[in-house]
C-alpha cells in the first residue's frame, strides 16, 4: 500500500509538472506571437545558446571515404590507418572542441594540438591519398576555428597551397586544385562565420551592459538629487517655521512673512523635484546664493556673500550651486554657527567656493576624517568626474570649511552634469 501511495504521488507530481510545462509553453508562445504584432523579432533578441564543438562534429563524415576502404580492406597496413584515423578524429574533436573558448583556443596544447593534426593528415596523405586526402579541408576546418586574427589570411592560404602540392605530388595535379580549393574555403568560412557568431554576441553583451550601467547611473543621479534637493528644502522649511513659531506672539507681520517664505520654497521645491525625475534641472549659483542667504538668515545665522572674477560657464555654476546647498543645508541643520561665509573665486583657469562658518566643526554628522555624508560623497564624485576637487572639514580658526574647485572648462563636464540634474 506504501508504495502504490508512493507511485500515485509520483505519477500525480509528473501531471502537475506537465501541466506547468504547458502553461509556460503558451505562455512563451504568446509573448513571441506579441512580439511580433509589435513589429519585433525575438529570435534576434534571443539568439539562443552559444555554438559549441558538437556544431563541426558532422564535419567529420568527409572523412567516411578512408573509413570506407579501412572497412573494405582497400587499405595498406590497417593497422596503422586505423591508429592513424582514430589520432586524427580525437585531435579534431580536442582542437575543435576548444576553439570556442578564446583562452582555451590560445592555449599553446591547443597549438600543439593542431600542429601534429597537419603533420598526422600530412603523413596519411602521402601514405595513402586517394580519400585520405579529405583529410586536408578538415585540417583548414580546425585551423579557421582556431586562428582568428591579421594571421588567418596568410596561413589559410599557406595551407591550401601545401594541401594542393601534396595532392599532386601524390596523385595527380588534376584534383590538387580542388583539395587547395575546399582547404582555403573550409578555412576562411569556417573563421567568418564563428568570428561573427562570437562579435555579434560580444556586442549584445556589451549593450545590454551598457543599458544596465545607464539605468544604474540614472539611479545613482536620482538618488543624489533627492537627497540635495529634499535635504535642503525640507531644512529651509523647519527653520522658517521656529522663526515663524517665534515671532508670532510679537510680530504678526514678521511671522505671516516667514509662512508666505515657506509656501514659497515649498512650491519651488514641487517644480525641481519633477524636474529632477524628468532630468531637466540644472542649478543656477546665483539663486543658490540668494536661497541661501536667506536660509541662513531665518536660521539666525549671518550670511557673507563674496563673488568676484569672470563669468563662469553654465556646466560650473550648476556644480557649485550644489555644493552651496549641500554645504548651507549642513550649516542650518548642524553647525550651531552664528556667521556663514561664502567666497567664490573665478580666475581664467580654476573656480573656487569656499563654505565656512564659526560653528564648532565637529558635528556628529560631519565626521573630523574624510568626507562624510551622502551628500558631500556624491559631490566629491560629480566634481572629480569634471576634474575638480572637494574637501571639507574642521577649520584651524575653528568651524567647518567646504572647499571645492574646478577648471573653468573641461570636456569631462558633460560626464559630470550627467550624474546631475540638466537643463532642457
């Protein structure tokens, strides 16, 4: 009773597993017959698996005419023609087999391999010829397999040369020339064709490595525009709202001033964010400058607003106006400061910000040894990827200084404003 229980569970779990066979078939056949209503190919996105060695395995039947007259005892020493025939199959199926594989095809066994194959198929060739002599378009068939590069050339044409004087010597002159024909051919083809396979997949691979690198770089972009952008907004808002808290008992006017501050950022900041999802926002310094005076004036923090030099391009100043509202945004919410300076420096080469303040410099969020934070590591990476710098820590003098710098122009600017928010 056991084991027809056994067996009925047995046989109920192969039905299951049929059904769920079917079901994915129709499922895949649904989704190719999609595919092509959209004007797609699936076949082309999905190639299927990679050629292996088993695909020149039927190549071997060239070599039925000398296993023929083995069989038949047309053959002089059968013994030797035997060894000689089996020694050269395996050494077929070990060249082949391996030229697939670009590490294991370079290999020197797999040179080696191949050299004794045309010393072998030579030797069965003058020994026997007559249908030993198909030997040689199977000896270029491993040959194109293996050598792929500028050597392939000459060495297809070498081979089918040596293939055709030793069919001549041997036999006669009148089938050298389609001996050397079928070598050259079975060569050059044979190395197109895996050559194409192997570049076509190589750049299927490429591609879908390169779509993956953009999703994770529109990622990494997203992430860091959030993180600027609600970090700031949100540090504006609570610190307009305690001076709006504060100065309502005395100075209604004062206070209704804040609140209409507050819905002022607020709404800005509903604009940038669906600029920063779409990727079409690029920070302007001059507003940054002034969204951070007046930050830090509602947070009782006096503002120091020093700009001078030559205009700056707009790729520079959308770096540093985020480096100015990363920097602000840390002064607000950690600094405890009562005077925040802010220096740019623009000469015809390099750009220069400087953040500092006289807060006390070793906040929990901003640690004494290298740079911390989200905000200030992404910023770190978008201004070495345009070929600046940003330091930032304690101050001799006391407080905490952010200092970035970047060249006036450089083409790996555009590599940097991708990670960042763009302008339409």
């Amino acid at each position: 009773m056991t084991l027809m229980r056994g067996m009925q569970c047995h046989i109920q779990a192969l039905r299951a597993e049929r059904r769920q066979w079917r079901d994915d078939l129709e499922r895949f056949r649904a989704a190719q017959r999609a595919a092509r209503k959209q004007g797609k190919n699936p076949d082309l996105d999905h190639p299927g698996p990679p050629p292996t060695g088993f695909s020149l395995l039927p190549w071997l039947l060239m070599g039925m005419g000398a296993f023929s007259n083995l069989l038949q005892g047309e053959t002089p020493n059968p013994l030797i023609g035997g060894l000689g025939l089996l020694a050269f199959n395996s050494l077929y199926v070990y060249v082949t087999f391996r030229s697939f594989d670009r590490t294991k095809r370079e290999a020197v066994s797999t040179r080696v391999a191949l050299l004794l194959m045309a010393l072998l198929t030579t030797g069965l060739a003058v020994g026997y010829g007559g249908s030993w002599l198909m030997f040689f378009p199977l000896l270029g068939l491993a040959t194109g397999a293996t050598l792929r590069g500028p050597w392939l050339g000459r060495t297809g044409i070498l081979l089918a040369v040596y293939a055709a004087a030793v069919s001549g010597i041997r036999d006669n002159w009148g089938d050298a020339t389609n001996i050397g024909y079928a070598t050259f051919l079975s060569s050059m083809v044979t190395a197109a064709i895996l050559g194409l396979s192997e570049a076509v997949r190589e750049l299927r691979a490429a591609r879908e490595e390169l779509a993956r690198r953009a999703v994770e770089k529109e990622r990494l972009r997203f992430s860091r525009d959030l993180h600027d952008l609600l970090g700031h907004t949100l540090s504006v808002i609570v610190v307009k709202s305690e001076a709006a808290r504060r100065l309502a008992p005395r100075d209604m006017d004062a206070a209704l001033g804040q609140i209409t501050d507050i819905e002022s950022v607020g709404r800005q900041a509903l604009t940038e964010i669906r600029e920063a999802v779409t990727g079409y926002r690029e920070g302007s310094l001059a507003t940054e400058l002034t969204r951070a005076r007046s930050a830090l004036s509602a947070a009782s923090v006096e503002p120091v607003v020093r700009q001078s030099g030559i205009p700056l391009e707009p790729q520079t100043e959308a770096l540093l106006g985020w480096v100015v509202r990363e920097a602000v945004t840390n002064v607000v919410r950690h600094s405890d400061a009562g005077r925040c300076e802010i220096t740019v420096e623009s000469g015809t080469e390099q750009a220069r910000l400087t953040v500092t303040d006289n807060g006390s410099g070793t906040p929990v969020s901003r640690p004494q040894q290298g740079i911390g934070g989200t905000g200030l590591k992404g910023l770190t990476e978008r201004l070495a990827a345009a070929g600046g710098s940003l330091t930032a820590g304690p101050s001799p003098r006391g407080g905490f200084t952010v200092t970035a710098e970047l060249p006036v122009e450089s083409a790996r600017f555009a590599d940097a404003v991708a990670t960042a928010p763009r302008a339409s």
